[in-house]
C-alpha cells in the first residue's frame, strides 16, 4: 500500500461556483468521504480557509517577506486534500475521478514520499 494525496485545485471562479452551492457541496463531499472511509482508504481530509485570509512567505531576496493574501497572479489554487491508503496510482486515479469537484476545477494525485527514499543525510542538511 501507498500513500496518494488528492490535492484539490480552483480558481477564483471554481471556488465562486462551489460558495454559491455550498450546502449540496459539503453535503456531497460529505458522502464521498464516507463511502472511502467505508473502502478503508481515508487516512485523512482537510479544506483549507479562503486564500484572502493566508500569508505568502517569498523566499526570492536576501530575507524571507511575508505578505497577506489574496494572491494576485495566482491562477490556481490548493484548496485542500484527501490522504489516500491505496494499493496502486491508478487506484487514486480512479477515487480522484470520484471527487465530487466544480467543473473547471482540478484533482492532482500524488504519491506520498516514504522516509526510506529521502537521500541520506538530507535530514541533517534541511532538504526535507
């Protein structure tokens, strides 16, 4: 078994869609988390806080600069994730296409790093 994350992905627009349906959404996304729960995927769900009230930490000078949101140029956003248990990609591919997501919006999958694949010694070093 491995570890997949469904990072959801939206735009301004996406997430305008998904507020102005909020209710059939929670009550959809709710389903959904139950029925992997039930399949015994779930490790773990999270939304995250609308992006205006998140800090932008921009490490391109010679000290870091944290600036509040919302982030001007960015056309997508993560908005959250569901952590997945399961024995393939395609496995995570497949409850991805499940996600019940506003047209428009995105579900990127990807593999959790096990500790054993880390390069020795960038522990030490902060290259995790």
């Amino acid at each position: 078994m491995s570890k997949y994350m469904l990072i959801m992905r939206g735009t301004d627009e996406t997430n305008a869609a998904m507020m102005a349906t909020i209710d059939e959404a929670m009550a959809a996304t709710g389903q959904f988390i139950e029925e992997m729960m039930e399949a015994g995927v779930l490790v773990a769900a999270e939304g995250l806080d609308d992006p205006g009230r998140g800090v932008v930490v921009d490490f391109g000078g010679e000290a870091p600069v944290a600036t509040d949101g919302p982030y001007g140029e960015t056309r997508e956003l993560f908005g959250g994730y569901f952590l997945l248990d399961v024995a393939t990609k395609q496995e995570a591919v497949e409850w991805a296409k499940r996600v019940p997501a506003v047209r428009g919006s995105k579900i990127e999958v990807r593999r959790v790093a096990e500790a054993d694949e880390v390069p020795p010694g960038s522990e030490s070093n902060g290259q995790i």
